[in-house]
C-alpha cells in the first residue's frame, strides 16, 4: 500500500516541478508588462491636451486595450498552470487513496490485513497527504514571490552613475575652468555625434553653442554637466579628469536651466526652494526678484503659495521657465547650463530676464545653448556646431567679421 502510494506522488512532484518552472517566467513577465502598461498610461494622462487636441483618444485607448490583453493573457496563463497542478494533484492523490482502499480491503478479506491496521494506515495517509495538497498552493504563491524577486534583485543590481569605481576625486571647492580636449561621442556604436570637440571654457566666461537643430549642442552641454561620458577624449574640470571626479560633489556646483525645466507639483515656493531647502527668506526674495517671479506672483491672491498643478500646468510657459531661472539663482552655481532659457518668454518678458541673466552669469562659467542669436551678441566665446565638429569659433563681432556659418545664421534672424 505504501509503494501504491509512492507511485502518485511520484508522479506529481515531477508535474510539480514543471509547472513551477513554467510559471515563474510567466510571473516575472507580468511584472514588466505591469510597469509598461501603467507607464503609457501615466504618460497619457500627463498629455491629455495633446491627445484631445489632435483628437486621438481612440488611438490611445486602443494602444490601452492592446496593453490591458497582454496582461489579460499573462495572468489567463498563469491561472490556468497553477490550476491544471492543483487539479493534477487532487487526481492523483485521489487515485492514490482510491487504490490503497481497493488494495487494503481486498487485504481485509484475505484476511492478510486487520481492519485496525487498515484504519492506522489511512490516518496516517491522511496526516501525510494533506500537507502535500497544501505546498501545491503555497508553492504557486512562492513561485510568484520569487518572480518579484528576480525582478527587485535585477532593479537593485543596476549601477547607478554615482557609484563607479573610477570616479574617486572628491571636489571641496572648484574654480570653475572646464575643457573639452578632443571630445568624441556616440549615442548608439558607429553612430558618432560628436567629433574631436576641443575648447575652453573659463572662469566666469560665457560660451554660446550655436547651430543648427541635431547638430550637437546639447550634447556639448549634457558632457559639460556630466550627465554623459565621452567615448573618447576626457573633460576636466580645474585640470581633473570629470570622468574620475565623484558626480556628488561636482552637481552641488551646477546650476541647469533647460528649455522644457520641470516643476514639481506643488507650490511656487517649494519649487524655487527645491536646489536650497534651507534658503533664508531673503536668499528666496532674491532670487525670486532676480528672476522677474514676483511679476506674476503679486498678480495671484496666494502669492509664492499658489499651486501650480502637476508639473506647472496651471502656469503659462514663459511663467514656468522664470520659475526655473529663480531655481538657478538660488541655486549659486559656480557652473551654469542654460538650454534656450528664455525660449518661452515674450519679448517684453525676454528683455528682463536678459537682465537678470547678466548678473547670474557674473563670476560663473556659463553655457547657453541659444537659436535666437540676439540673445548671446554679449558671450565671451561663441562656439558654432554644425554635424558635431566646431566650424567656428570666436566672439559675436570677429564671427560677423569673419562672413562665415554664423553671420548667414544671424543675418537671416535680422530678416526675419
């Protein structure tokens, strides 16, 4: 009877195993399907102006529909695994209690058995089996368990930028000299957009990229802030080499001023105060001055108080880039990047926060990434990219000299 009862088992430990290695890339698939559906979803909801204004909702809910029945299956499958091993372990354990009392009573009339020591080996079957019925369904929970698992140990083994072993100069203080010495970089392999960039750029200098869209700049200003490394050639910051220096220590001397800058949701203060949490109250009211905020702000009933809504929505968008300037400034960067700072403002608007820009430039190395070149007559050094090399090099004046690249450039704005 014991062998009768082995033999089952046997059998469904082996469609046990199977099942749990069949379920457990289904489980760690739903968790990557999971984090592509919400995220379309999120980024749906984030452009809900854009998708009403080209009249797209049918698009997005199929582009949803197609999401949600990917994950349909996957949880469909799923089920039915788990379900076919729990059903296959009812079976068989059933068939093998069915057996053991077809066996045990034909022992009983052959009187090779008692019914004592029959009614002993069906409890004791009992007290055996019933476990083994229940690490069926624990087992799929596990299963799922270690699935997350696989999915958690493989987000906690990314690197992140910060922890690289080669990046071990630490900067107490820094003057600001950065220099690109023959700069090359390529966002896919054999695809190079940048091309032998050597320059420098100097304690409190100003240095404008110029050129047309694709051409490198913000590439040229992502290098500068260390948000990439050059495949080939080094920057360095004051002599250093900023691909050992620790990034940490380096940001807390940057200041970015991007041309579509986040805002969190919240208030105008605590976006302002973001760089600075411990800001006085007069650091705030200056950089809010600096920035031309109060303009607005005088006009609204809550003042820096007011809410601005899920990433600034609630303001206009040269409102949203003053804010992002006032960020700067409270910021005091010894190292600036402005991409297309004033993009969003209109003229009027343009003409203060120009003011402002002179005197948050004052003592700090600046790079401003500009296509309206009126804004940038005044840079130290105007650096003209065009397929990723500098075609040309000097200030606005000796470049207009020059009747190059950027004197067609600013000529044809002048017409416009």
């Amino acid at each position: 009877m014991t062998l009768i009862t082995f033999i089952p088992l046997i059998i469904f430990a082996v469609i046990a195993l199977k099942a749990f290695k069949i379920i457990r890339p289904i489980f760690r698939n739903r968790g990557k399907i999971n984090a592509e559906v919400k995220g379309r979803l999120t980024e749906t909801l984030g452009g809900i102006r854009v998708i009403k204004g080209f009249n797209a909702e049918k698009q997005e809910e199929a582009v949803f529909e197609i999401g949600v029945d990917r994950l349909y299956q996957n949880v469909k499958k799923s089920l039915t695994t788990t379900a076919f091993m729990s059903s296959s372990s009812t079976f068989l354990l059933g068939v093998a209690t069915t057996s053991v009392m077809g066996f045990g009573g034909y022992q009983i009339i052959e009187r090779s058995l008692t019914i004592g020591e029959f009614v002993q080996f069906t409890i004791l079957l009992g007290l055996m089996i019933a476990p083994i019925v229940q690490m069926s369904n624990v087992g799929s929970q596990l299963t799922e368990a270690l699935a997350g698992l696989d999915r958690t140990e493989e987000l906690m083994n990314e690197t992140t930028e910060a922890e690289a072993t080669e990046r071990t100069i630490q900067l107490q203080g820094i003057k600001g000299d950065i220099a690109f010495h023959n700069v090359s970089f390529a966002y896919k392999e054999d695809e190079t957009v940048l091309h032998d960039i050597n320059f420098e750029a100097k304690r409190g200098q100003v240095i404008a990229l110029v050129g047309s869209s694709g051409s490198g700049k913000s590439t040229i200003a992502g290098l500068a802030a260390s948000f990439l490394v050059p495949e080939s050639g080094k920057v360095t910051i004051d002599g250093m080499d900023m691909a050992k220096v620790d990034l940490n220590s380096f940001r807390q001397h940057l200041g970015v001023v991007l041309q579509d800058d986040f805002l969190f949701e919240g208030t105008i203060r605590e976006n302002i105060l973001f760089p600075k949490p411990n800001a006085t109250e007069e650091e705030l009211v200056n950089a809010v001055n600096t920035a031309y905020v109060n303009e607005f702000t005088d006009r609204f009933e809550e003042g820096l108080d007011t809410l601005i809504g899920e990433r600034g929505v609630k303001l206009s968008g040269g409102q949203r880039q003053r804010i992002a300037i006032a960020r700067a400034v409270l910021a005091d960067p010894k190292i600036l990047i402005l991409d297309e700072a004033t993009s969003s403002l209109d003229t009027e608007s343009e003409a203060l926060i120009q003011k402002s820009l002179v005197e948050l430039t004052k003592g700090r190395t600046t790079f401003v990434i500009a296509h309206r070149l009126s804004t940038i007559r005044k840079a130290d050094c105007i650096l003209v990219i065009e397929n990723g090399k500098i075609i040309e090099k000097g200030t606005h004046n000796d470049l207009i000299a020059s009747e190059g690249r950027y004197y067609n450039l600013f000529t044809y704005q002048a017409r416009i």
